[in-house]
C-alpha cells in the first residue's frame, strides 16, 4: 500500500547487514558521502525510503498513515478476548482440528463448531505467545498497529545526516499525497530516509 502510494520514489526493506553493506558500514566504505552514518541507525525493522519529497511532507505524511494489523508474538495484549459458549462464530468445521492443535476445546456438531463453556484466548496486558497470536488471526481479531516512523535524513546535495522524532500532522492525508505526487523526481534530489516499520503499539492505546 506505501509503494503504491509513493509511486514516484523507491522503498527498500530487507535485510539489515545488506542495507548497511549498500549504504557503507565506514566512511571508507560509503557508496556517497557521508551517507555511511545511516548505518547505524538500522536496527530491527527497518528500510529506506529514497526520495524527492522535503523530510517534513515525508514526516507528516507517515504520522498519518496507521493500519490495524494482527499482533505478533510478544505483543501485549490491549484487551480481553473471550470466546463465549455456544457457535464459534466465523470458524468453519474443517478449521475444528486447528482449533483443537491451538487447545481451544471445541467440538463438532452436525457440522457446526461449538464451545461447550468460555474459553479465555487472552487477558489485557497478556504477553501474547505464538499459539494466541495464530488463534486471534484465525478469529480476525487485530490487536496491533502498523505504522512507520522516520529517524534520519541523508541529503545528496551536501552529504548531511539530519535526525530528528517523529512529528505529528493536522494536514489531511489525501491533501499531502496529491502534493507528493506533484514533487520534482530528478534523481540528482533524491534522499535516502531511514523508516522504521513498527507492530508494536496497540489499538485504542496512546
């Protein structure tokens, strides 16, 4: 959805220690000036994101963009998730067995998946395992959110590391978008920003 988004610029996730092998992991090593001080600045998820656009339209445009998401494995649960007794509601019978493999004790009548009592899939402030986390998938329940939160700018045209925090945006997300899409893309302005691709924060939780 970002890339479709940014049609005009060039995203770049992948490995860490091959972004920082790209960028240059000493000033001896750096594939333009001063760009090799980004390096350390790549740590967990992280990428690039190479563009025209000024490091404020970037910043105020990615403090907009958040999507619920499914948590991962070590997330903190935001809320209680409770299946009530009675019809497991969305889960078909060929899903019984998983249900089953995830300790949920569920059984099979006449085709339909019951509960014969409540079952707790997590409690708030849970700190959720792999089996909770593929349960509340399974059941479409999204307790995390992504966003992505730029660190650092390098600019071509000096060599210069900007770092700063995250800043946040009253602007209207369509109104910044249609204003990216007219920014110059000459490759000479191109600027590599650091984003960092985070899962972490839940819905509703500051």
């Amino acid at each position: 959805e970002i890339r479709n988004e940014w049609p005009s610029s060039r995203i770049i996730f992948g490995r860490n220690s091959l972004l920082k092998v790209a960028l240059g992991r000493t000033p001896e090593e750096e594939s333009a000036d001063g760009i090799s001080a980004l390096s350390r600045l790549i740590v967990g998820q992280c990428g690039l994101l190479c563009t025209n656009s000024s490091p404020e339209e970037v910043q105020k445009w990615f403090s907009c963009f958040k999507r619920p998401e499914y948590a991962r494995a070590g997330a903190v649960a935001p809320r209680d998730f409770v299946l009530p007794a009675g019809n497991v509601a969305g889960v078909t019978f060929p899903q019984e067995p998983l249900l089953r493999q995830l300790a949920v004790p569920v059984r099979l009548e006449r085709g339909v998946v019951k509960l014969d009592s409540e079952h707790v899939v997590c409690h708030q402030g849970d700190i959720l395992d792999s089996n909770q986390c593929r349960l509340l998938k399974l059941l479409e329940q999204q307790m995390a959110e992504f966003s992505v939160t730029i660190h650092a700018v390098w600019k071509r045209v000096d060599g210069s590391i900007e770092e700063y925090l995250p800043i946040s945006a009253n602007e209207d997300l369509q109104s910044m978008t249609d204003a990216k899409m007219d920014s110059d893309s000459e490759e000479e302005g191109e600027k590599p920003l650091v984003p960092d691709f985070s899962f972490s924060a839940p819905i509703g939780v500051p």
